[in-house]
C-alpha cells in the first residue's frame, strides 16, 4: 500500500498572536503540527475544537507536537476583526499562537483556500516533514487523534533513527 | 418574615436585536421576567448562562415567562460591539430578544451600574408586579431556578385570584 | 379546568436501607415527595435518576421535601438482591432513605404494579396531602422538576395559611 | 535511555462472559491488549473506565488491538458475584470478554495481587510481545490513551517488518 503524500500548502497569515514573530511551516519542520482552523464566532469551534487543541498543547511535549490556531473567517467579517480576535484569546485563555488568515478575493480566506477546507472547525494534521497527513472538518475523537499523533511522532522518530 | 422588596431598575438600553420594537419592564409587567446579563465573550455566559436562559425560554410558556437578554459589556468594547452581538445572537440561535445595555460614564454600562452587577453572567429574576426577586452572579442550578421561577408564578397567580 | 386527584397508591417495602424505622406515606403527610424507583443495574437510573433525586435532597430542606428511593426489581432478581443493593448505596453514597418494593405474583414487585409503572427510573411526585401528582418514566429535566416542586410547595403553603 | 520489561503476569479467572473459551494472554500475542480490571459497583468504573475501553474497543481494529474486562471484587463480595456481573454486563451492553479475577488468599483476587493494583478501576497496556507497558489506577485522558496504544502498535509494525 502506499500513499501519494502531497507537502502542506503554505500559510498565508496577516497577523499573529501569542507568538514572537510569524510562525511558518519551514519553522516547524521536525515537529508534528496539529493546525485547529475555526472562527470564534462558530458554537463548535468553541464547545469543541478549541478545546481539543488546547488538550493537545497539554499532553505532547511543546519541542515535538506544534499546536496552531488559524482564524479562518469566511462568514460575518465585520464581527470577527483581529481586535475582537485578540480579546477572545485572552478571555478564552488559548494557550498556543494564533494567526489571522489573509483575506483573499471573496469571503473565504487564502489559507482556508488553499486547503479545500470546508467549513470549521477544521483539523489539520502535518507530518515532521511538511507534509499533509489528515484533515477533519467537525468532530474528532480524543483517542482517535492521540493514536494519529502518535503515529506520525512514531514516524518521525524511525526517520531520526534511519 | 418579611423582605423589603424594591422595583427592578429601569433598563437603559440602545438597541434590540430579536425583538419589533423596545423591550420595557413596564410592557412585561404581569409576567415573571428573567434576565440574563451576558458578554459574548464571557466563556462562563457561553457555556453556562445563554444555555440556561434558553432552557427557561424552552420550559415556560411565553405569556408567563418572559426571558430577555442583555449585553452588558464593561471589557473589550472594541471587540464586543452591536455588530458582533449580531453575529453572534444568528450563530448561537438565541432565542430570545437581546438589549445592548447603554455606555454610560466610565466601562460599567447604565443598566449593570443601576442592578450593581458584580459581573457576567449576571441572572436577574422580576415578579409580575416589577419587583427585584432575585440577582445571581456566576452559576445557578436549574433545580433551584426552575423553583424560583415557579414561586413566583404562584404568587402571581394567587394575586390575580384574589 | 380541574384535575380528579387520586391519592397515591401505598407502599409495600419489605425493607429499609438508611432509615430509622418503616417509611410511610402517612408519616411524611405535610411534605412534598419525591419518589425515585429505579433499579441498581439500570444504567439511567444510575446516570440519571438517581443523581437528579441526590440534587432534590441537596436543593430542598427536608422538612418541606421527602425524597424516598424505591428499589423497584422487575428484572435480573438474582442479580439486584438486597444484599447488593447495600453495597451499592454504599458506594454511591444514597443520601437519602430506599425501600425495596416486595415482590408479588410475578416479576413486577407490588408497589411498581400499584404505581403501574412501565419501567426505571420513574420519578413520582406527592403532595403535601397525600394526592398523586405526577408520574414520568425517563429523565424529566431540573427545570421542570424545580418548576414542580415548588407549585406543590406553594400549594402546601396556601393550604396552611388558609 | 533503556526500559526494564517484564512480562506481563499470568491472569487467573475463574468464568469468562462474552467470549467462546478463556483468554489467555498467550492467545492475544501479536496484539495490544488493554486491560480494564474493574468492579461493577465502583462509580469511577462505571462513569468512566468502562466507557472509555468500550470506546477503545469502537476505535481500534479488533486484530490489532485486545480489550479485556477483568472483575477484580475485592470488596462486597457477597454483591458482585458471577450472577450479578451477568446481569451488569447484559444492561451495560459491555462489547468485551470480561473474566472473573479468581479468588484468592484474604479479600484481593489472584490477578489483581499478581499485577499490584491499588483500587478500581486500574487500566493495563501489555505490547505485542507480552510485556506489561503501563498500569494506571483512576481517570486517563483519551488522548493519553490513544497515543500510548498508537505507541505499541507502531513498535508492534516496526518488529513484524524486521
């Protein structure tokens, strides 16, 4: 069996949050990347993505799993500005960087684009090499996603040792 | 036993979303009101007040019960504005009419200073005849509230009776 | 409108766990009862039924509420005898007294058939006069419950200040 | 940085329900096998263990991954017995082999002593090979879980392609 792996598109980001300077996906080349795509206007993206994303940052060790925020705003634009973005941050305690996606030609972002992604809250999952290893829109389970992180950690650890 | 009951403070607000025109306590009177005090971006109004407040709207009927909302900002005014509550109100499908309260000198919006509302979310409870029954900040049980809400109904009842 | 009361059907008890002596309908004439009837092995009694009556006890003072378990067995005898039923308030800390309703002809015990109740958790509701005054199998939510507690209480209360 | 395995100890049972003959650990060899020893009266069981190694159970595939009930009564033995567990598992639709932990000299049973277990419920991870990788008594985070299961299959695919 085997899997045309294709390489994470790249991120298209106006403004980041919680980081010192813009967080690319060469940066994190050698680390898993858990990206948690939502709005912070989306009922799910709070009830649920969030904080799984938030569950991830508190499990795996900071130097081998990333967590990401992207703010992927394709509906009510004049609601979700970076300001009221950075005041839900800071109330909602999100412990790991965020970043705006740049806005493109229509209502949907460049990143969210770039993705194909359907809606949010979406789940992406980046190997240690940079490439695009899964991608969920809506709910994911706690045990589902602590085995695929696991796996790709498994992955990247053989790779080392090769 | 006896309580000295005062008049719930009037309500000072500048715009209503889900509702035809102005939402007064002198309109409701008759009905047990409940107030829910909120800030969108308050995660306890979120996860705990907005969804009791519905399952009040939900359990009582109408013409007994009225529930109304209010946006009672005193953090982030850049983030929380009409405009984002709007948003906000479609994408959590309150059910329900919701006032902005008014600014007045200083953070504390009008209606919050008037109740002295120590924070969000801030439930307040009205009789029939427009008396303040009750103010409760942080969480309340259901089984106590759905108790509260019915005592009062019975008082109502008795007084029309009589 | 009106309402043909009927007073609630006796209880058969054949034993008690953490009361004094006997229960009786008559002894708690004068109070509201909660009646919960529920089986040790039945999965919502013990997710639901049981935690809601737990929440009665813990919201109501005892001299206006009674809330009285009822170990109503109408399936696996073997399995939910009294001696297991023992260990099983004992674990999960029962605050409240529980009788285990006799067995008659048949596998359904004499107070359920008395009740004719379809199933566990059923809870039933007794006013302050002895009257029957609700009966529901499945979850009922707090709201609602509080909601009738409460309009028996203020009836009680009536009736007493008459 | 090297880890001392050993073995995972032998289970001893008196009675197997849900499964055609006994379990043996020698019979899941090549398979990750977790462990949820367990009493049917304990709430933490209940609540919390059974259904997060029924969720391991829906998540993993059953050739890859074992998920074994023990009963490990080491208290009110005289209301756990085989006769109670049958009825627990049919009402809890357990979807596992559950055996009966074999009792033992003094109130804890034979495996349970064997493995050192401090309470219920205790969750085992044993590998591929047979070797006891984990015991934990109380709550798990299902992220934690998962990826710790995702750990031992990797190892498991690593040896096979050796």
């Amino acid at each position: 069996m085997s899997e045309a792996l294709r390489a994470a598109p790249q991120w298209h980001v106006s403004q980041w949050f919680g980081a010192a300077g813009p967080v690319t996906l060469e940066s994190l080349r050698g680390r898993v990347v858990v990206l948690e795509a939502f709005q912070m206007l989306c009922p799910g993206c709070v009830s649920h993505g969030l904080p799984q994303a938030q569950r991830v940052r508190d499990t795996f060790p900071e130097d081998r799993v990333a967590v990401v925020g992207l703010h992927t705003v394709f509906e009510h634009h004049q609601a979700m500005t970076p300001t009221a973005l950075e005041a839900f941050i800071h109330e909602y305690r999100i412990g790991f960087p965020v970043g705006v996606d740049e806005s493109g030609d229509g209502p949907i972002p460049r990143t969210m684009r770039a993705y194909a992604m359907q809606g949010t809250p979406t789940l992406v999952l980046i190997d240690a090499a940079g490439m695009l290893r899964g991608q969920s829109f809506g709910q994911v389970s706690d045990l589902a996603l602590g085995a695929r992180i696991a796996t790709l950690l498994a992955e990247a650890g053989a790779e080392r040792s090769a």
